[in-house]
C-alpha cells in the first residue's frame, strides 16, 4: 500500500510537471509569434511615417515604429480573448432575481473606419435566474470586446450577447456613451458629439418598466 501511494504521488508530479512545461512552451511559442508579428507591424508603421514625409533617423522617431507596433497590438489584444477566458469559473449558483447593475465602466477602443480611437462608459444590467458573475467579469466582457477594431453598434450587441450566453439570465441591457474622435479631430469636428447606443434583451425589452428602472438608475 505504501509503495502504490509513492508510485501514486511520483505519477501526479510527472503530470504536473508535463502540464506545466507545455503551458511554458505554449506561453514561449505566443511570445515568438508575437515578436514575429510586430516586426511586420513595425516595418509597415515605418513605411507609413517615410511617406508622411517624416524622417525616421532623427531622435524621437528612431523607435516608434516599434513602439507604435506594441501599442497597437495591445489595443486590439481583444482578438486573442473570448468572453469564456475571462470568466474563469466565476459564474455562481444564486437565488437572486432583482436587478444587478454595474455602471460607469470606462472603456477605450478603435473605430474600424479611420483606426482612431473612440471613448466612454458603459452602463450593463441583467436580471439573474438562478446565476451570478463576479462583478469585475462585467468589466473584463467589456473589454475583450472593445480591445478590437469596431463600431459602438457592434460593440453594445456584443456585450450584450456574451452576457446572455454566459450566464442565460432574464434579462439584459447595456447602454454605451462614447466620443468619437473621428467626428472630433476630422470630418465635421464636433468636439461636443456624445453618441449613445443600446442593447435590450429579453424583459429589459418586454417590459416597459424594467427598462426604465435600468435608465433611471444609469444615465
């Protein structure tokens, strides 16, 4: 018996042994290719600055295309999560039916027209049946989505679907407020435009005075 528990215990270090060096490998083989593609990234960023007419030589231009590159892989890092990443186990068994709202989120993404950003809050709700998320996950769901090239139609719907899918609650809704510095900086040059859209899902939708409660509470 005692020799089967020290061959028992030899076998789970193995295991957790193999499993940790290929989460290393696979850590190590996303980190090459991401080296690799920033290196592409840099070299357009520098092709892109030579024909503005800048000169990539003098002092503060010897290393923005890489960084340019970085920055912009870290502003669309949002292709390389997904909703259930993010969630990691943190939905929750609970008799709770009222309404759970989180507000306020601050969120930063890129128009896909031009590729300039585009800023604001999001305001989320959802009417639990039977299951919770842990409130940072609300915020984390933002921002897998709004980590990529998009429009603030698409994003609000997006929200609002991994919502529903995640948790299959009552009831969902989201309300985003953003500036788009695309109508700001070019174009007409509205500095004060605020645009707000909105996703109404199952009684957030049905029901008129479900709806209001949310609006009354966030805006």
């Amino acid at each position: 018996m005692e020799m089967n528990g020290v061959i028992s215990e030899y076998l789970k270090k193995r295991v957790e042994t193999k499993h940790i060096d290929l989460c290393r490998e696979e850590k190590e083989s996303d980190e090459t290719a991401d080296e690799s593609k920033a290196s592409h990234i840099e070299k357009a960023y520098s092709a892109i600055l030579t024909e503005l007419g800048e000169d990539l030589n003098r002092d503060g231009l010897l290393r923005t295309p890489l960084r340019a590159a970085k920055a912009m892989q870290f502003l669309t890092k949002g292709y390389k999560e997904t909703p259930q990443d993010v969630l990691n186990d943190a939905i929750f068994d609970e008799n709770h039916e009222e309404m759970v709202i989180v507000k306020d989120i601050d969120l930063f993404s890129l128009c896909e027209h031009h590729l300039v950003p585009f800023f604001g809050k999001a305001h989320i709700a959802y009417l639990p049946n039977k299951k919770v998320v842990g409130l940072s996950k609300i915020a984390r769901i933002v921002e897998v989505y709004s980590r990529r090239l998009q429009v603030q139609e698409r994003l609000t719907k997006q929200i609002a679907s991994a919502i529903v899918e995640a948790l299959e609650p009552t009831g969902v809704a989201v309300v985003i407020e953003a500036v788009h510095m695309c109508m700001v900086m070019r174009g007409v040059q509205k500095i004060n435009a605020n645009t707000v859209t909105s996703a109404m899902l199952g009684a957030f939708n049905d029901d008129l005075k479900t709806r209001k409660e949310f609006l009354d509470l966030t805006l």
